[in-house]
C-alpha cells in the first residue's frame, strides 16, 4: 500500500494516489480502533503501571490521524511535493509508534503474572 502511494506520487498521480491513501487510511484505521478499543483497555486493566505509555500511544493516534488528514489534503489540492513531505512524517511518526509498542510488548512479557 505504502509503495502503490509512492509510486502514485512519484508518477504525479494525485487522483490515484488518493485512491492508494484510502487503502492505507482504511487499514491504520482499523489497525488503531483494535489498538483503542481492546489492547490499551485490557493493558490498562492488568497492568495499570503502564497508563502514561497508553497515554503517549492515544496522543501518538490523534497524531496519526491528523498527518493522514494532512496527506489528503495535499492530494486533493495537487501539492505533490507536500503530499510526499507528509507521508514521509507520517511513515516517521508510525515509525516510532511501533517501536514504543514493541517496548510496551517487552515490558508486560517481563511483568510477573498477578
């Protein structure tokens, strides 16, 4: 998905590279709702030390959104070059998002059971 957008921008296709971002928007969205909705409640419920991580993860979500709203405006007014700028900072932020979730992962398989 990631590089059928690139390739759309680099082409200076911004109609198709929209299409390509719906894909990808459609999968972190529902890759986030899983996030929200069942792990950080359950996380939070058995491992409540845990709750500023969660925290930082929810803001880093609002974030996400808001740089994929940002790349569908760049694609809806043709700014390729801006629409490239922010898929790189989105893939950076998402980028770092999942390294401080396989953190979380690593700490809660070293937390004794309670």
């Amino acid at each position: 998905m990631i590089d059928a957008l690139l390739t759309m921008i680099d082409r200076g296709s911004a109609a198709a590279a929209s299409s390509a971002l719906e894909d990808l928007a459609g999968s972190m969205q529902a890759h986030l709702d899983v996030e929200e909705e069942v792990y950080f409640p359950l996380i939070e419920r058995l491992a409540p030390e845990h709750s500023a991580t969660l925290r930082e993860a929810r803001l880093t979500h609002l974030e996400l959104r808001e740089r994929i709203e940002a790349l569908r405006q760049h694609l809806a007014l043709g700014e390729l070059e801006d629409a490239r700028s922010a898929l790189t900072k989105l893939l950076h932020e998402l980028r770092a998002h999942e390294q401080m979730e396989a953190r979380l992962i690593a700490d809660l398989a070293r937390t004794e059971p309670r």
